[in-house]
C-alpha cells in the first residue's frame, strides 16, 4: 500500500492451485499486485532479508523475512515479480499454500 500512489490499485486473488514444482501437491494461490513505483532490481535480491528496508525509520525490514519463514515452514513458497518501467510498473507477490501441511511444522 506504501508504494501504490492515489489513483492506483491493489488486486488480491485467491484460487485452487497445484504447485509449480510439484504438481502433485494441491493448495490454494494467493496472489497480491499493484501498480505502484516497482522494486529496483538492486532492492530485489535483498527483499526476503531480515531487517532489510527502504522504509527508513518508518519499517524494521522483518515483515517479508518473517511471512516467507512462515510459508517456507508451511510448505509452500513466495515469488516476487516487479517492474520499474514507466508506465508499466508495479509488484507482484506469489503465494503458494498446500491443502495439507507437511509433518515437520
């Protein structure tokens, strides 16, 4: 939402999914992306770091670090897909949930 200017938008869609590298494994895809300023590309391989921000005072950095601990222990996975072209920018997050949590949570 910080980074989606007035006038732009966020979608979230959700639906049944089997997951991209294991098919056999059913689960849901949630899916959140907007149209706002795009993360650079030297943002990007930091993005699922602890204590990583852009945000200055205004953030700790731990949000993504902790959202994709929980889903990796869950099972499922997170891919971030971003552009920063002009008129063409936006992010998108992935998120793959499995029906059936594995037994090691």
């Amino acid at each position: 939402m910080d980074a989606t200017r007035t006038g732009g938008t966020i979608s979230i869609r959700v639906r049944k999914a089997a997951n991209g590298s294991k098919p056999a494994v059913d689960g849901v895809r949630i899916t959140i992306a907007d149209t706002g300023v795009g993360i650079p590309a030297k943002n990007k391989v930091r993005l699922f770091e602890p204590f990583f921000t852009t945000k200055g005072e205004q953030g700790i950095g731990l949000g993504l670090w902790v959202a994709y601990g929980i889903i990796n222990r869950l099972g499922g996975s997170i891919r971030m897909y971003s552009s920063v072209r002009k008129g063409k920018s936006g992010t998108c997050f992935s998120i793959f949930l499995p029906t059936r949590i594995p037994n090691k949570v």
